[in-house]
C-alpha cells in the first residue's frame, strides 16, 4: 500500500478526467461526513524541493524524480506536487473550453496526487488522496516525530544547517535543517524542528527531498476547503486503497464496469504493476 497516488497503471497515467469517464467507480471506505468548511491564509515561503524516489524496491531503474510546493504561511502551510497542480489545470482548462481530449499522453504525469495541509494553530496535519477519482481526507495529531539532533552540521545553499534523525512509519529519516528560517516546516508531512528542512531522506536511500529554491515575501494564497471530500481514518484509507489498486479488475467487473482489453491480460497489468510499486513513502 502507498500514500502516494501513482497511477494505475505504470505507463498510462490517468488524470481525474480520463478517470471519470474510463474509471468510475464506487469502492466501500468507512467515512464520516465533516461539517463544510473553509480557510485560507497568506504564504510568506515558498519553497521548491526535487524529491528522487524509487517505488520498486528491488529495481534502482525504477528511481524517478518529480518537484514540489511547500507554501507556508502563519498558520496554515500547504505541500503539493507540482505536476497534479499542472494536470489540474490542463483538466480545467479544457472543461472550461469545452475540449474533448481522448489522448492521456496529452497530459503532464502527475504520479503524486496527495497533497498535505498543515495546520499549526491546531497540531494537525490533514492529507488529502485519491481512491480513483474520489477524494478522501484524514487527519492526524501533531507532533508526529521525535527527532534526534545531533552536533553535525554543514552548510546548504548558504544556509547553516543542523542533522536532525527520526524514525516514522517503518522508515529512518535522515534531515538537515536551518535556524535560518525559522519555520518548524518541511517537506511531505516533516515538520518539529527548530528551523526548515532543507534536505531529508531516508538512509536506504530511497527517497530524497532536496530544496532547489526558497522565495521570500510570497503573495500567494493558501486556500483549504473540505468540500466534496470524505473524511476517514489513515488505516482505513491505507486499507482501501491498497484493495482497489490491487483488485481494480475485480471491483470494475462486479460493479458492471467495461473492462478495456481481455480480462486476463488486464489482470496481468494489475498484478504486475501493483507488485512494482512496492516501496511508498510510509512503510506502516
């Protein structure tokens, strides 16, 4: 199970567009309805970071590379991919226009779909993820890591920086942080630190955050909205995700869903990607 919405299927990257009309679908997530609400708040950061990773474990040519948004703002900081926001707005341009495009490779990848809202004002970080194209959020209570800081330090960027180790969800992270910025911010859902994380990884080495760019002064806004999503816990999003990726043939069948090519060879394609991605971000 990953955290991380990859595609279906490894060489076809299907956006919440293609999805609605190929892929739709109803899968059964324990849930609560949430009272509506909504919040916005003005980032003063924006940090950029190229995260390597590698998401089969027992193939170093799967590593790949993608970039993404830390905004931070005094209460609020949001972390998004930067090629779903560009997959979104492909997508809205072209309802917008009333555009039919039928051809997936006309649209940015977009591997990672979460995105990860931190909310300090209230210890609480809330992710939001795919199951298909339905939208589902969970929260969880910070601090989530207990941090180790050591004397070791170097210099980043120009920045003086600090090594900091954590374990969380079945991994050992490895951080370099700075009192030079003094956000108690980073990358995914790290943050409780004296400074922002400019460097972590894990130390197998199968995924690495590394700051490329930091503007100051920002004038964007940080705009949170429960609307249309569905709140659960993380076991059980972790649960259900992991059982419609694995059984996505299965579950298109039972619900009437048309199967695009022979079921056996469909299956096939299931099976072996979801065995491919076999390394997410959180283990446990």
């Amino acid at each position: 199970m990953q955290l991380h919405s990859v595609g279906l299927f490894s060489n076809l990257n299907m956006n919440r567009l293609l999805i609605s009309t190929i892929l739709a679908f109803n899968t059964t997530v324990s849930y609560s309805q949430n009272k509506k609400m909504a919040e916005s708040d003005s980032a003063s950061v924006k940090c950029t970071y190229k995260i390597t990773y590698q998401p089969d474990s027992t193939n170093i040519g799967s590593k790949n590379t993608e970039s993404a948004f830390l905004l931070i703002g005094k209460t609020l900081s949001l972390y998004q991919y930067e090629n779903k926001i560009k997959l979104d707005s492909a997508i809205d341009n072209n309802i917008r226009n009333n555009i039919q495009e039928t051809k997936i490779s006309n649209y940015p990848k977009a591997n990672f779909w979460y995105r990860i809202y931190k909310k300090s004002s209230e210890n609480q970080v809330t992710t939001i993820d795919y199951i298909g194209t339905k939208e589902y959020a969970y929260t969880e209570t910070m601090p989530l890591f207990v941090w180790n800081i050591s004397s070791e330090s170097k210099n980043i960027n120009g920045y003086n920086c600090r090594r900091a180790t954590t374990s969380y969800a079945g991994r050992v992270w490895e951080a370099w942080y700075t009192t030079e910025i003094p956000f108690s911010e980073g990358p995914h859902k790290f943050s409780g630190l004296p400074g922002l994380i400019l460097e972590i990884k894990d130390v197998k080495g199968y995924y690495e955050f590394k700051m490329s760019d930091i503007t100051f002064k920002q004038n964007s806004l940080i705009n949170f909205s429960n609307a249309g999503i569905s709140y659960t816990t993380r076991n059980d999003f972790r649960k259900n995700k992991d059982n419609y990726e694995k059984n996505y043939v299965s579950i298109r069948i039972a619900q009437g869903g048309a199967i695009y090519g022979d079921e056996k060879t469909m299956r096939k394609i299931v099976s072996d990607n979801y065995n491919k991605r076999n390394n997410p971000i959180e283990l446990k």
